[in-house]
C-alpha cells in the first residue's frame, strides 16, 4: 500500500504558521472572533453560540458556501471534517458515505434535516434512495453535528446530524456547463408585517460523462456514461407564527451501475420524495419558546435494469429486465419547550410521535418472476397481494426528551439530556450524552463530550422479502454508538484552530449473515475506531485565507464473527483524508478559491494509491444585482474511483467494485436579483 504523507504534511503546515491580520468585513464577512460567536440551533434545539455549543459542530453559511463552489449536499459532505464520500459521480446504490472512519451505504448513520424535517426515509434509513442531488442553489447556512446525535433527533442520528436551512430570494439564475449541462433556478418572496410567502424552482439537466475501462459481467460493453436529471421546487407561507412550507425532489438517471450491472439504453432510476411541514413557534425573548410541528413526506423509487442476457437460463425471447416501485410514507408530529431557570440553567424538553410504513413495495420485469419464468412480452408491475417484497408492516414511534443546559459561572459549562423511543416493532432505546465546557478566557475553549446513539433497523431491514436484494430478519437489534470526545478550540485575531479527539465504539452492526444456503441480515458485527479531527483557519495575508481539516485515523477495527464473510471497515476506509482551501479576495467583486481534497490509500481499490483532486471557484459581481460564477470540479481531470461496499464481479479473476470519478466538470452560472 503506498501513502503520501508529504501532501497531508503540506496540508497542515498553515496550521502551525499563525498570523495577526486585519479582518476586513466587507470582504471576509464575519471575522474568525464572530465567527464563533454565531448561534446555532443544531445542537441543543435552542440558541447556542458556537463555541458553547455541547457537540463538534460544523457551520456553512451562504457566503462559505458560494466562495467554495459548493453546489450540492454531496459536494458538501468532503468539506466537513470526518466526513469523506465515497460517491460516484451518479452515487449508485453500493455507495456509501465515511463519517469519522465507518463507511454505510445510503448514508444512513446520518440524519439529514431540511429546515428541521427530516430527508433520511425509513425504508432504507438513509438518503440515497430518495433524492441524491440536492441543490444548495438557495441555501442559507448549513449547520452540521459531528459524532452522535441520537439523545435529541432519534435514529439516523448515529455520527451526525445536518440541517440546510433555506431561503428564498427574488432573483432568477442559469448555468451551462460540461457535459452538456443545463440549468436554470429562480425565486420569488413577498415580506409583510405578518404575512409572507415565497416559491423557488430549480431544474438541471446533464448527459454526463463518458466512462471508460469499465467491468460489464455481460462483456458487452466497455464504456458508459452517468447522465442525470434534477428537479427541486420549495414553497412556504407564513403567517402569525404559523409556517407552511413544501419541499419536493425529483432526480432522474440513467446509464452507469444499476444493481451492480451495466446495460446502457435500458437501466434506469427515478426518485421522488415529497416534504410538508406546518410548524408553530412562539418565544417570550430569552424566556421560553414554545414550538409544535406536523409532518408528511411520501418518497418514491422506481427503476430498471437487465439482470441477464437473452438466452441465458431461460429468457429465450428477451433480456431479462428486473426493477422495483417502492412507496414510503411518513407522518410525525411533534412539541419543543425550552424554559430559562433561574438565569443559569435552560430546561428543554420534547414530544414526538410518528408512523410509518411501506405501503407499496413491487417488483417489475418482463417475466413472471413469481411463476414459471414466462414471458410477458413487456414490463409488468407485479402488483398481486401475495408478490409483494416488503411487508407492509406500520411503524409507530413515541418519544420523549430532556434536556439541561447550565452555566455556571463564566468558565464552566455543561449540558446533559436523555432520550427514550419507544417502538412498536423492534427494542426500544434510551440515549444519554453529557457535556462539560471549559473556556478559561475568549481565546481558548475545552469541550469533553460523552454521548450514545443509535440507528434503528429499517423497515427494508425488518421486512423485505424475496426482492433479489435482501432477506429481512423481524429479529434485528439496533446498532448502537458510544462515543467519547475531548475538543481543543484555540481563537486568534487571524488564526483560529479545533482539535477533536474521538473514539467510537459500535456494536451490532447489520450485516448478511451466511446459515448454509440461506442469506439473510443479522447482527454480525462490532467496530472501534479512534482518531483525530483538525479543522483550522487562517488569514495569511491581507486578501488571502487559508481553512481546511485533516481527518486521521489511529486505529479502525471491525470484528466480525467467526465463518461470516463481510468487508470490514478498515479496507474500505482510507487512514487519512482531508480538504484544503485556498480563498483570494483581490477586491470587493472578486473572490477566487482554489480546494485540494486528499486522501491515503484504500485497500480494496485496484491502484491503491492516494488521491488528490482539486477543485475551483471564480466569483464576479458585476453589480449590486448581477453576478457571474465559475465553478470546476476536478480541475487537474485527475483519474481516480471510490470503492462499493460489494463488489460486481470479478476482474482479472480479482473482486472487482469501483466507481470512476467524473472527468473536468466546468460550470459558469449568471444569477440576477431582483
């Protein structure tokens, strides 16, 4: 295995070169000092400075945003510190999202929050079923929880919480781009003395990139290529403390790995998902706030594949298609109250109830795959009682939370909470965490951070049949997360630094488990992992700013049982990654940034070498109301792949499980505010 240690050397060499620069707010925007005085909601529920806040927390706001090139949820995931994708530039269904050295398909040890409502659905308990393009074209700030989160969000919450929070604007704006891209977003607001509304629409559109050397266990074909739709419309009404708002995706795509086969022409896969949420909030200044909220999402996935050739077996007249339609329905309702006791101490506490469930859940093909394998002639839904794949089994979930928040005087801080969620399915769970802060002066802060977390078996877990994917098991625990932390923050007047060093410790990881000749999921599986995250900032000069974050990890162990054969996390995982950024302000209408992603070697990889890509950022403001964006992702057009979870196939009889990388990706944007 070969490493490059010298690239992480270079990567954190600003971190030990402090400077004392002038911050000039106009072109910065808020200074390294006010940065950390920002208040987040993310971690407590209720307004936190940052540098107070009892989790690692991350903070994007517009600005970062825009300055980085940042377009989509997915692009974001590489600029948060123990965080790495290992996405295709399609993120198909093997792919899977590290967070703090444990790689999960569907990104489902995170919860993804879109102005507080849940993203993450509970078939499969992630996000990559549902909507994996999401655009930050309207983005207001980006809060992110590093490590457990599980004692105020519930499952999912199992090493990190992100919240986008939105909003809408007047302006209209268009792209165009490599791969034949095409896109145009617009907005429009109305603000009243108390009542305002608001609606923005964004649709892209790309033939993709052509992707060569590829593994076809057909050997038909040797190049393909990951061409994509992306549709997003959010609309919200508020009025009197009553708000009403909408969300709904919509991405389409074709081409590319499809249950782990290629068949260009005839794979295809469609996600919807649809988001309400109708929320009441009231607040006496610091005193109390009170807020009730009542959900729906409804999410669909409908796709398509060739899963043998004509004249294979018996599909004499056809290829043999096979796909599937799955529906998922949500309901939740819920309370937040936070009440400040005695000046010193903030009591928060919660309700929540929620039901869910599967309640459509089919195969497609064009043979009778639940019969003796005749053909149809066409596609046919299988829609019959008895051919459903997944048992269409409610899922009811009661919660309750409490949580503490006290100072006690101006150095010492600390938070406790305690959650329990009752289920009507599989065990229930109680999750406590407990914070204690130090912050002897403004420049220097200690964080000791004790939480659990965990992520509940989905309901494709629990009751998936005979789907040709999984075998559910009604018998399945949750995987739980127990995690120790202790943060170092160090703030400067142009320099500030935060040092997390963490352990986690999991158990009952679900996996497939191996009994003769059945396959079906178990609890199979533990892991430790121990490491360190450095997130730092630095302005070098007086328009030049130096941020990143190295993630290393000491020590990544998966302990499998004895005779199960599953791929640990330490081959998936590379040792070390980090990001880079470079932002040069030459004037006020300017900014231009440059960001190197990097990581060590990953074991199951065919080169295993390192990695590094480089991604760019232009930005001109041609005036108060017009600006021009030019955006490049792999700028060096780097080769390189991340790894599935389960490989395809075998290739010069080796496992084979790669997804290539999108080649240079150039973008120019022109936005317009009105």
């Amino acid at each position: 295995m070969t490493n490059t240690p010298a690239i992480h050397l270079i990567y954190l060499l600003g971190v030990f070169t402090a400077c004392n620069c002038v911050a000039e707010e106009d072109i910065y925007g808020l200074s390294l000092e006010e940065l950390q005085n920002v208040t987040v909601t993310i971690a407590t529920k209720t307004d936190t400075q940052l540098k107070y806040a009892p989790s690692t927390v991350s903070y994007f706001s517009r600005q970062d945003i825009r300055l980085l090139g940042i377009e989509t949820l997915s692009e974001l995931f590489a600029h948060i510190p123990g965080f790495y994708p290992m996405y295709n530039s399609v993120e198909g269904n093997q792919s899977y999202l590290i967070t703090r050295g444990h790689p999960q398909k569907y990104a489902n040890t995170l919860l993804v929050l879109v102005n507080g409502q849940r993203l993450n659905e509970d078939y499969t308990g992630g996000i990559n079923y549902i909507d994996r393009f999401v655009s930050l074209h309207n983005v207001e700030k980006v809060e992110v929880i590093r490590g457990p989160g599980s004692t105020l969000y519930g499952s999912n919450a199992f090493n990190g919480v992100i919240n986008i929070v939105t909003k809408i604007e007047n302006n209209i704006a268009v792209a165009v781009g490599s791969f034949d891209r095409r896109e145009i977003s617009g907005g429009f607001n109305y603000q009243g003395d108390q009542l305002s509304f608001g609606v923005d629409a964004r649709i892209y559109e790309d033939d993709g990139d052509t992707l060569g050397n590829v593994f076809d266990r057909f050997n038909i074909q040797t190049t393909t290529n990951d061409a994509h739709k992306a549709n997003q419309l959010e609309a919200y009404l508020s009025y009197a403390g009553f708000t009403l708002r909408n969300h709904y995706f919509n991405s389409k795509r074709k081409n590319h790995y499809l249950f782990r086969r290629l068949r260009d022409g005839t794979t295809h896969v469609e996600n919807k998902h649809w988001l309400s949420r109708l929320e009441y909030q009231n607040a006496q200044q610091q005193e109390w706030m009170f807020k009730a909220g009542l959900e729906y999402s409804k999410a669909k996935r409908k796709s398509l594949s060739a899963l043998e050739l004509k004249g294979a077996g018996p599909f004499t007249q056809a290829d043999f298609l096979f796909g599937e339609n799955f529906t998922h329905d949500s309901f939740r309702a819920n309370i937040d109250y936070s009440y400040q006791l005695f000046a010193k101490h903030r009591v928060s506490a919660g309700l929540e109830f929620v039901r869910s469930q599967v309640p459509g859940g089919y195969l497609r093909s064009n043979y009778n795959i639940f019969g003796d394998l005749e053909y149809f002639g066409n596609v046919v839904e299988l829609t019959a009682p008895e051919q459903r794949i997944i048992l269409d089994n409610e899922r009811r979930i009661e919660m309750v939370y409490v949580q503490l928040e006290s100072v006690w005087n101006d150095q010492w801080r600390s938070t406790l909470g305690l959650r329990n969620d009752a289920y009507n399915d599989v065990a229930d769970k109680t999750n406590p965490r407990a914070t204690l802060i130090y912050s002897p002066n403004e420049r220097h802060t200690f964080k000791l951070i004790y939480g659990q977390a965990y992520r509940v078996p989905s309901l494709g877990d629990l009751y998936d049949e005979e789907s040709g994917l999984t075998i559910g098991n009604q018998n399945l625990h949750p995987t739980t997360i127990e995690a120790l932390e202790f943060v170092y923050q160090f703030v400067g007047e142009g320099f500030s630094i935060s040092t997390s060093l963490f352990r986690n410790d999991i158990n009952d990881l679900i996996d497939f488990r191996v009994d003769g000749d059945n396959v079906f999921l178990d609890n199979i599986a533990s892991n430790t992992a121990q490491g360190v995250e450095i997130d730092w900032q630095l302005r070098l000069f007086n328009k030049v700013q130096l941020k990143g974050f190295i993630t290393h990890l000491f020590s990544n162990q998966t302990h499998i049982e004895e005779a199960q054969q599953i791929t640990p996390s330490d081959i998936l995982v590379p040792r070390t990654y980090s990001m880079t950024s470079l932002m040069y302000y030459p004037n006020k209408n300017w900014s231009i940034s440059v960001s190197v992603n990097g990581r060590s070697a990953v074991e199951v990889l065919s080169d295993k070498d390192s990695n590094t890509a480089v991604s760019a950022a232009v930005n001109y403001q041609l005036s108060d109301n017009m600006s021009l964006s030019l955006d490049i992702n792999n700028a060096l057009d780097t080769e390189y792949s991340t790894s599935a979870i389960i490989p395809f196939g075998e290739k010069n009889n080796q496992p084979f499980g790669e997804y290539q990388a999108r080649g240079r990706n150039v973008s120019l944007s022109y936005r317009y505010q009105f």
